[in-house]
C-alpha cells in the first residue's frame, strides 16, 4: 500500500492542530477484505464536549487532469466513508479530504469541484504543504 506523497505532511499538520495520531494508516476489514483510510486521529477537547474523532484521506492532485483525481478522490470517499458508517469500532469518526491549499484555491471553487463537494457531502481538511500547518476544515 503506497502513501500519498503529502501523508507524512498531513500528519505533521494534525499533530500541530493539537490531534493525536491513533492508526496510521486506519484499517477497515470488510469481510474477507481490508481497505485502509491514510490516518485516523483524535482529538481531546474539554470533558464537557468529549471527543471528536477523524479518519483522514490525503489526495495529492498532481495528475494533469484535476477532475480525474477528484474522480479517483471521491471513489475513495464515498466508499470509505460507508465502511466507516457501517464499523462498529470506527463509526463515530468523521472521514475528512485532505488536499493543498494550492488545489483547494485552485480549482474547487470551479463548478464541477463545487458540484461534487455539495452532492457528496465531502468534508475537507485544507493544508500547507510548505509550513505543514491545517489552514481550513471545511465541513
């Protein structure tokens, strides 16, 4: 299973935010198979808020074609999203998009990004891969 070539960078930007690494990467067995989600993270707030919990998949975007990645970006979003709905032990994590801040200024605010962000419901986790900072969540 090869990494995303931001995924030690995403981290980096978490544990910055104040997350805590739990899996790297999240495992999901379906069945007879197992699909993994890039990282899976919490976060501890106040003890009247509890916690919050996240599972996060890196998308790099550097193929020719944006809407190809967001193709592939969304394939794996939607079906890691219900794996995740449907586990028991991860059910209660939020799947997040985390994508470049030069990708998210880009090109989503274009029309087919904004179509398939709304339709989909994606969450994403806007990064800087330079400072390794989160710059947005965008729910």
């Amino acid at each position: 299973m090869a990494k995303d070539i931001y995924h030690e960078t995403v981290k980096t930007a978490l544990i910055k935010d104040g997350w805590t690494i739990t899996n790297d990467p999240l495992s999901l067995a379906v069945g007879e198979r197992t699909v993994y989600v890039d990282i899976g993270a919490e976060k501890l707030f106040a003890a009247e808020k509890g916690n919050q919990r996240i599972a996060v998949e890196v998308k790099s975007f550097i193929r020719p074609s944006p809407v190809q990645d967001l193709e592939n970006a969304l394939g794996q979003y939607v079906l890691y999203r219900g794996l995740l709905e449907e586990s028991r032990q991860h059910q209660d994590r939020t799947l997040y998009l985390a994508i470049r801040d030069k990708v998210y200024w880009d090109f989503f605010p274009e029309k087919i990004a904004q179509i398939a962000v709304r339709s989909n419901q994606l969450k994403l986790l806007v990064f800087d891969a330079t400072t390794e900072e989160v710059v947005q969540w965008i729910e």
